[in-house]
C-alpha cells in the first residue's frame, strides 16, 4: 500500500526526539517490508523534497500563515503560524501524486486536521503520544495563546481520525483525561527499533573505567537531576567511574541550566567526571550505547521511552523509574531493572551493584536484547501495524 506520514518533528533537521524517532522506525521499518513511504515535516528553513534510504521519500513544508504585515491581522502570528494549513495544502497534492491510500500522524498539534476536516474519504490514523497540555503541566510551562490553539486542533482532529493506536497502556491512560478517545477503541502496538543498527558492540576487556549513560534531554522529566545526585555516591565506591549525559540542556528545580545544576551539586574533584555532550548523530549515539557499562533513565514520568530499548538492544543493563511506560518494557531483575521515582540512594545503591558485577551485567543485558528482538523488532512491530492499517481500509 501507499503510505504517508505527517509529522512535525522528523530527523536529521527537527531532531531526535520521541515522535521523530517513531516516525523515522516505522516509515523505514515498512518501506522494508515493500510499501511506498511518504513522510511530511516541518522545515526549519526551506522547502525541499528528498529521497532516504528504503526509497522514503521526505517533503519538507513551511507555515502558510504569513499575517506580520497585513494590518489588524498581524498578530495571529504571534499565537499561530498556520502549519496545519501548509499540511492540508500539501497533502491534497501527494494523496493524488502518490496515490496515498491511508495516512498517519501523531495526535499532538492536531497537524491534519484540516485535511481531516475537509477530505473524510481518506482514512486518517492516529498515533497517541503526550497530548500539548500534558507537556505543559510537566514541564511548568504556561498555557499561552499558541499551546491553547494547537491543543484545540489536537481535541478537534482525534474525533475525526478512523483508528487511534499507542505505544503503552500508559500512553492510553495519560491521554484519556485530555483527548475525546475511548481506552477500548485504542490499538496497543509497541514503538519499532532497528536491531540491525542498534547492536552490542564488540566487548573490549581493557577498559577499565566503567562508564554511566544518559540519552534524553537533560530535564527534570527525565530525571537528569536524579542521576546527577547519585554520582558523589557511585564515586565513592568507585572513584574512577565516568558519567555521560547526552542529550540537549533542560530547566533546573531552580529555573537554570541543568548542566549547571548538576555540575554544581559535584565536588570539584569529580566534575572532570562528568560529560555533557549535547545532541548527537545515531551514529555518535550508537558508539556511546556500546561503550557504557549501564544506562540510566531516572525520569518522573514516561509514555514509552525510546532510549531504553536503544540502550537494551545494545545489550546493555538499564535502570529505570517504575513509571508508566517503562513498567510495561522493563522485566525487573531479568532484563532490567525499575526503582522508586525520585530516589537517587536508590538509583546510586543499584549502579554500585552492577558495576560491582559484571556477569549481572552480561546476563541482563543479554536478556534485554532478546526482550527487544522478539517485541520492539522492525519487522515485527511493522508487521503489526501494516495488520492495524488493511483492518481500518
């Protein structure tokens, strides 16, 4: 079938994040499997269509809504820049240039809702994630004029989509108090991964330093600030011990820099301990995976949480907070390990013991791949989503 994503954030030039890196598996994951893949995303700075790897093929679209110099309209612009409009314009074109036969985006923003609105006879699918407002409360960020307008496509395009589906039951459970959904009309389909890159590298018995990682925004939300304080702890037992957080700088407790944050709370004499190296390409990312000795994902809360099925592809021993999603990828103690929210004693006392161990750390990781190559596997979950799309043509 003919397949077309819309997606506001999609890599390399709007990131990495959770959405991005759903979109990117799934699109390259069915593209695989011989469908045609079109995928539509923000531009940050010009217009262009390309060609990916798998013969993906990417239109990359601006916001219409261009009202700075038209008096008495000009301040529109401030609260909406008329993206959903640029997605409908453009769709109505690829729909009859690729012969699109079902499309799917996420429910955030509402990106389709036009299209939706105005062209009922192609069946548009959503796909759960953090609904605008939930983000809001998270993070602390103020329910402004631009956040109200796209959580009001958000609640106006989700009635309209003809099936909806997630990556957790958390996701489902998180989004029910924000968006028009039914939990028992939701189609629980785990999020892809490329076990053929994402793969253990190859096990190098000199080095001696263990190393700690963290993939994620370095943001109370994840838990940055939980990690950073269980370091003073881990170094005391092991004083040549190495910590990496990568990931872009996230607001502090007090309003700052997390780096600075963290980097604050550490003696001087472990801060050379410590990296922070910004966002990185996956191939920078996928060389960080095999080199750690744990990963570490300390976030409050959590719909999925992509780095870990990263990090557990690798075969790599994870530890993460007994939240949501990461409840529903995480077996504790046998393919990785879940502790209290918000505890850094916790977080620290199970660093130390895995350090302390490396056959646990070899068995668990182990462990984890396998959990990652029978559930989160391309052709798998790809598979199940192309069964979901024939069920809503």
């Amino acid at each position: 079938m003919n397949i077309c994503f819309v997606s506001h954030e999609y890599p390399e030039e709007t990131g990495w994040g959770g959405i991005g890196t759903y979109t990117y598996e799934i699109a390259h994951g069915l593209a695989r499997l011989g469908h045609k893949v079109v995928v539509v995303s923000r531009a940050l700075s010009k217009e262009q269509v390309y060609e990916e790897d798998d013969e993906v093929t990417v239109y990359r679209v601006l916001p219409k809504l261009r009202l700075s110099n038209v008096r008495l309209f000009w301040r529109i612009n401030r609260f909406w820049e008329g993206y959903q409009i640029s997605v409908a314009l453009l769709l109505n074109k690829i729909v009859r240039k690729h012969k699109i036969n079902i499309i799917e985006t996420p429910s955030i923003n509402g990106e389709t809702f036009f299209f939706q609105y105005f062209y009922r006879r192609l069946p548009v699918v959503m796909r759960l994630h953090s609904a605008t407002i939930q983000d809001i409360i998270s993070n602390g960020m103020k329910f402004s004029g631009a956040l109200r307008i796209n959580h009001w496509f958000e609640r106006h395009a989700v009635p309209l989509a003809k099936g909806i589906t997630a990556p957790s039951k958390s996701a489902v459970r998180e989004n029910l108090s924000y968006l028009p959904i039914q939990e028992n009309k939701v189609s629980i389909i785990p999020n892809p991964l490329n076990t053929d890159f994402f793969t253990p590298g190859y096990k190098n018995e000199t080095i001696q330093e263990p190393l700690v990682l963290f993939v994620g925004r370095v943001e109370l939300l994840k838990g940055a600030h939980i990690l950073g304080q269980a370091i003073p702890a881990v170094c005391k037992y092991f004083p040549n011990a190495n910590f990496i957080f990568a990931g872009s700088d996230g607001l502090a407790p007090d309003g700052g820099s997390m780096i600075q944050w963290i980097l604050n709370c550490l003696p001087h004499n472990l801060q050379h301990r410590v990296k922070f190296t910004g966002n990185l390409f996956r191939k920078q990312l996928l060389t960080f995976y095999q080199k750690a000795t744990v990963f570490v994902r300390a976030s409050l809360t959590e719909i999925f949480g992509y780095s870990c099925i990263e990090a557990m592809s690798c075969a790599k021993p994870v530890i993460a907070s007994k939240v949501g999603g990461l409840e529903e990828i995480i077996e504790h103690n046998k393919t990785g390990f879940l502790i209290t929210p918000k505890d850094p004693e916790a977080l620290a006392d199970k660093i130390i013991e895995l350090l302390s161990n490396k056959e646990l750390c070899h068995s668990v990781g182990n462990a984890a791949r396998e959990r990652v190559l029978s559930t989160y596997a391309s052709e798998i979950v790809s598979k199940q989503m192309e069964e979901f799309y024939n069920s809503v043509l």
